[in-house]
C-alpha cells in the first residue's frame, strides 16, 4: 500500500511539471485541488501536536528523562543548524552570487515591511502565549508546544491522579494517526493541484518567457542556494546518521521519502508534520515515544534549510547592491540566521519574514528581499524539505543516544 502510494506521489509531481508545459498558464485553476489537501493535512496539526507531545513525555514515565532528552534534542538541532548557516554562508562569500548585478531596490514588500521592528525579544516573547486557545485557533505552534511540554511534564509528576488525562492524549494521538492515513490517501491528487497550480500561477502571471527570464537573473544565486542545501542533507545529515546511529542513510533516506515529497510540495514542515511521524516511526522504526518528543519540536525550532537560506539571501542582497560586509558583520548573519530560523514558522516562505531580523542585523535595506521574491516560492520547497530531513535524523540520533532503547515500556508509565 505504502509502495503504491509512494508511486502515486512521484507519477503526480511528474505529471504536474508535464502539464504545465503543456497547458501553461491553465494550470493555475487546479490549485483548488491542492489547498484542499493542504487544509486537510493543517485541519489536524493542532490536535496531532498537543497529543503526540504529551503522550510521548508521559511515556517517558519520568520527567527528568526528558530533560535528557531534551538536552540531546536540542544540541542535535542547535549544532546542525550551526553547521547549515556556517555552510551557506562560506559558499556565498566565496562564488559571490550577487557580484555584479544591476540592482536598484523599489519599494518594500509589505509582508516583509510589516515585520519591520522585530527583534529578538519578540523570538523569547514567542515561546508563550497570553492566550493558548487563541494560539491553536492562530496555528502559533511554538506556545502550544511549550504548553504541552508542561502538561505532560506535570502529568508524569501526579501518579494515578494523572493516568486518565495520559489516556486520553496517547489515545487521541492514535485516533490522529489513523486520520492522518486517511488524509495520505488524498496525496497524490493533492500535490499535484499544488505542484501544478502553482507553477501554472506563476506562467500565467508573466507567461513562459518571463517566467524563465526572472529565473535566470537570480539563477546563479538559486545554484549556491540548492548547492547549500544539497551538501548539507546528502553529506552533512548522513554523515551524522550514520557516524552516530550505524544506520544506513540511503535506507532511512528511502524511509522518508513520502515525507520529503510532501515536504517539497506543501513547502509547509507544519502540514508535512504528520506525514514525517508516520514516516519516521512505520517506515525508519524510530521508537515512537523519542518520535512523537523530537519530530513535533524539530517542526517548530529545527529549520537547518530555512537558516542556511537567509544567510545566503542576506550576503546575496549586500553583494548585489554593492554593500561589504566585514568579518563581524558575517558573524553576526551567521548566529541572527540561526536564531531567526528558531522563530520561523511551519509554513509557506515564513523565512521570508523572519529574513528581516537578520537584514536589520546588518543594516541592510529591507526593499532588497524584492530581489528574491520570484524564486522564492520555488526554493521554499526545497529548504522544507531539508528542514524535514533534518528533524528525521534528529530523531534518530535522539533515540540511538538512549532515548529510546532505554526508556521502559510504555505501559508502565503514566
């Protein structure tokens, strides 16, 4: 079944780019077929996150389990995404992408412009919410993850008076799981309205020959963009998996794949999330408890793609408008590139937005994002899909480390 539907999703992508050379700019009527797809997959991250993350710390049975988890988990995340944004930021420095274009900035994008005055007080800010109802309604995943981190770490604390509130989470994460197979059946109708919808929007907008003349000005800066994240998830991650787990990357890798496909085609890790889950717990045999503790956090924190991202767009938009940065000012995109990322959301081109902490880092001008916004769009898949690939291999080098094989079965915790 599994094989079958893996199938599906490629014959889908595949025949998605085939129409849109066929019927151009026509496609873009089918993006309905995908939004309804993608509304399924985000109608259940909510639920799914709350769930999966409390029933995988009570499961853990004590709470000072997961701050050794934790700290893994977190090193895990804060080193590799370290290594992204030192990565793109030495490729960009050394083939200079923006050396040499004629740029002349316009006016800000609004979205971006609206961003302005963040800092890295509103990141901290992020972690908790006024109101955790209104943060599910708004999809603000950060609150909600903290929150369900604290319930489920009081949960373990309470014995028999917290048994029935455990049930109820490990059971409505199992009834999320089953909803989330329904939902995988949609899939490969599903990317290809977005796939297609998409590339056919862009075509329509500015028909073939525009299209392929906005992708080859910036088409140097999309090569070390993609060079960046290639390196970075088909050496950095695997080489990391597999010094730490043994594990054979190419096989973990083919695990994913349902994921990393859904991943590219969403451009959303939030919406892939459920998808990563099954991937890494059915297909990888990660243990579900570390899974369900590192998979719904490493969507929300771990964005190795989005930070090594920003840190090329950054030093591109300086070279292009003929800014230099000094050794310092490039130390500092390096570790705002990093901390921005934290604080980027699961969605379509959020580091987009949170981009303009590290332009304001560096004092660069805000209208210079207008120089990538029409590739943007196309890269955010692939970053997505980094990001994903590395809260995969987070999850077992978590797990490897102790997280799993030394936790007690999971029904003699709360």
């Amino acid at each position: 079944m599994k094989n079958r539907l893996l199938i599906a999703i490629i014959v889908a992508i595949v025949l998605a780019f085939a129409s849109v050379f066929v019927f151009e700019g026509q496609m873009a009527s089918v993006f309905w077929v995908g939004e309804f797809f993608l509304r399924s997959l985000k109608m259940i991250i909510v639920p799914l996150v709350m769930f999966s993350m409390v029933s995988g710390i009570t499961a853990l049975g004590d709470v000072r389990n997961l701050g050794r988890i934790g700290v893994r988990t977190l090193a895990f995340f804060g080193l590799t995404t370290l290594a992204a944004v030192a990565l793109g930021t030495v490729l960009v420095a050394v083939l200079q992408p923006g050396a040499g274009l004629d740029v002349i900035a316009g006016a800000v994008p609004e979205r971006v412009a609206s961003k302005e005055s963040i800092g890295f007080a509103d990141i901290i800010l992020g972690f908790v919410s006024n109101n955790i109802i209104e943060s599910m309604a708004e999809m603000q995943l950060l609150p909600l993850i903290v929150f369900s981190l604290v319930l489920g770490g009081v949960l373990t604390t309470m014995g028999e008076r917290g048994r029935p509130m455990a049930a109820f989470c490990e059971s409505g994460n199992e009834a999320m799981m089953k909803i989330v197979h329904l939902v995988m059946l949609l899939a490969p109708v599903g990317i290809f309205g977005l796939v297609a919808g998409r590339f056919g929007k862009a075509v329509a907008e500015g028909g073939m020959d525009a299209f392929w003349a906005q992708l080859s000005a910036v088409g140097y800066y999309m090569f070390v963009v993609l060079l960046g994240l290639g390196i970075h998830g088909f050496i950095v991650l695997p080489l990391v998996l597999w010094a730490t787990t043994r594990r054979n990357p190419l096989s973990y890798m083919r695990g994913m794949l349902p994921a990393l496909l859904t991943a590219f085609s969403t451009a959303s890790s939030s919406a892939t999330l459920p998808v990563t889950l099954e991937s890494v717990e059915e297909e990888n045999g990660v243990d579900s408890r570390v899974a369900n503790f590192v998979i719904p956090l490493g969507a929300t924190v771990n964005m190795n793609g989005t930070a090594l991202y920003e840190a090329v767009a950054v030093i591109f938009i300086a070279q292009a408008l003929g800014i230099d940065l000094s050794f310092g000012q490039m130390l500092l995109v390096v570790i705002t590139a990093a901390l921005s990322a934290i604080g980027a959301a699961g969605i379509p081109e959020a580091g987009l937005v949170t981009m303009v902490i590290v332009l304001r880092a560096v004092d660069l001008p805000l209208a210079g994002v207008e120089m990538i916004l029409a590739v943007d769009w196309l890269l955010d898949r692939f970053r997505t899909s980094i990001n994903v690939w590395g809260d995969a291999v987070g999850a077992a080098v978590v797990a490897e480390a102790g997280g799993g094989a030394k936790l007690a079965p999971a029904h003699e915790h709360a």
